[in-house]
C-alpha cells in the first residue's frame, strides 16, 4: 500500500510519541519504520493445555476452526543500526485508518 506524505508524517509523529528511548541492543536511537503490517493473532489459553494448543497449530495447517484469532495488526519498527525490531499496535498508536482497519472491536474480558 503506498503512504502518502500527510500518512507518513502522522505514522512518525505517533512513533516518536511511543519511541522516546534508544535501542535496547546497540543503544543507538535511530528507528525506522515499515508500512507493511504484520498480523500477529493470539488465542485463549486452551483448556486442554498443551493438548489444546497442539489442535489450534493443527487448524493453522489448513483446517477450519470454530473460534476465529484474536489479530493485532503491527507495524515493523526497527532499529536503523543494529535490526532490533519491535510490533507496535496500529490501534494503540491511533493510526488504524490509514490501512482502512475497522474500528477496533471491544477487547474480550
């Protein structure tokens, strides 16, 4: 998806509201971003334990499941020198919209 130039500069501005300190590896304080998102989808603890996370990988391989993930879209932020990344909410730094994400869902209790 191409970001415009106003996109950009509002994607810099909510980062640098987040990102006030440097790189946690090198120390360096040069991030950069990435407009392309990563779906990160979690599940309830299942309550068959291991047994219960073994049938949730299984559905990942291709089969259907009942309960569809819990996805937290994120945008890759990564140190400029050393590559240390960390996955950012788009919802939590309020710039969704600019992917055209729905309006975030109530989080589940």
């Amino acid at each position: 998806m191409a970001i415009t130039a106003e996109q950009s500069e509002r994607i810099t501005t909510a980062l640098a509201a987040k990102l006030k300190g440097q790189c946690p590896l090198c120390f360096a304080h040069q991030w950069v971003w990435q407009a392309e998102l990563v779906e990160m989808d979690g599940h309830a603890p299942p309550p068959g334990g291991l047994q219960g996370l073994a049938q949730i990988y299984a559905a990942r391989a291709g089969q259907v499941t009942s309960t569809p993930p819990v996805v937290f879209p994120t945008m890759p932020v990564m140190c400029g020198n050393c590559g240390h990344t960390v996955f950012m909410n788009v919802y939590v730094l309020g710039i969704a919209d600019i992917w055209q994400l729905p309006p975030q869902q109530a989080r589940r209790p």
